[in-house]
C-alpha cells in the first residue's frame, strides 16, 4: 500500500483505530469490503485499523442478524428501554420493517437501524441515510438511529 494513501488516511481518521478508537498504536490499512467480495483499493473502499481490530474485523464478522439480536439484549437488559422490538413492520402500504424499535424510559420512541460493519464506504454511508430517510418518509419516532461496531470520522459525522 502507498504511504501516501496510508497518510490520507491517518489524516481523515485522526490518527485513531476506526474500530476501537485507539490512538498511539501501529494502525494498518484495511479494506471495508474484501477484495475477494469485489471491493477495491479505491481510498473510499479503506480504513485504518489497529492489530486487534483488523484481525476481528477479519475474523468475527457478525452477520447482521448477529449484531440486531445482540443490540437487542442489550436494550432489553437495559432500564433505560422497555417494548424492544426486532423487525417491527413500519407502514402497511410499504415493505418497511425495522430492525429494531424499543421505547425509553422517558416514552420517547426509537427507530434503530442496524448495520454490521465496522466501517462504511461513502457510498454505504449514502445507503444507510437514504434507508433512515425513506423510514422518516413513513414513521414518527422521536429518534432514528444508525448503530453499528465501529466509528464514524469526523466528516462522515458531518455527514450524517
């Protein structure tokens, strides 16, 4: 991998493990979808991970349906959430369903949609706003939320 690229991306990740967080740690360039899955080496398609986690990236992938039942029980165990829900259908006009819907304590209702990468591609970022969008379009809850394992950079933030 080209130095450049590498430094490119130290830059617009801060320096940090985009897994975890980690800053002063070796960080290696990792691909967001593999290349075997017909992802390239387009800077878009990169991020920067420390050792521990490329090697779960690598490793331990959770399937979607994985990362929905586990955030599940957490909002369950939680006092903080009651009324979890998975696959709740959303409209009876549109194929909607989200992934999970729960209520916090306070009553305020929440929409979470569920993703199982560690990182996103700008185009994969796009999609996931665009489904949140479409759930908008059709829904009132008081919060949408896009969970996943890892961490934004800052202008993914920006664009959310």
């Amino acid at each position: 991998m080209k130095k450049e690229i590498k430094d490119r991306l130290i830059k617009k990740y801060g320096n940090k493990c985009s897994g975890c967080g980690a800053e002063g740690v070796n960080l290696e360039v990792c691909h967001i979808v593999p290349q075997i899955h017909g992802g390239s080496d387009d800077e878009d398609n990169l991020t920067l991970l420390c050792s521990l986690c490329h090697y779960r990236f690598d490793s331990f992938r959770l399937t979607e349906v994985e990362f929905n039942n586990y955030l599940s029980l957490l909002l369950e165990n939680s006092k903080e959430f009651k009324d979890v829900r998975q696959e709740e259908r959303l409209a009876r006009d549109k194929p909607f369903r989200a992934d999970i819907t729960a209520k916090s304590k306070d009553n305020k209702t929440w929409l979470i949609e569920c993703k199982n990468t560690q990182s996103f591609t700008p185009e994969r970022l796009r999609q996931a706003v665009f489904q949140i969008d479409n759930y908008r379009t059709v829904t009132r809850f008081d919060n949408y939320v896009l969970a996943f394992p890892g961490l934004l950079s800052k202008e993914q933030i920006d664009q959310l």
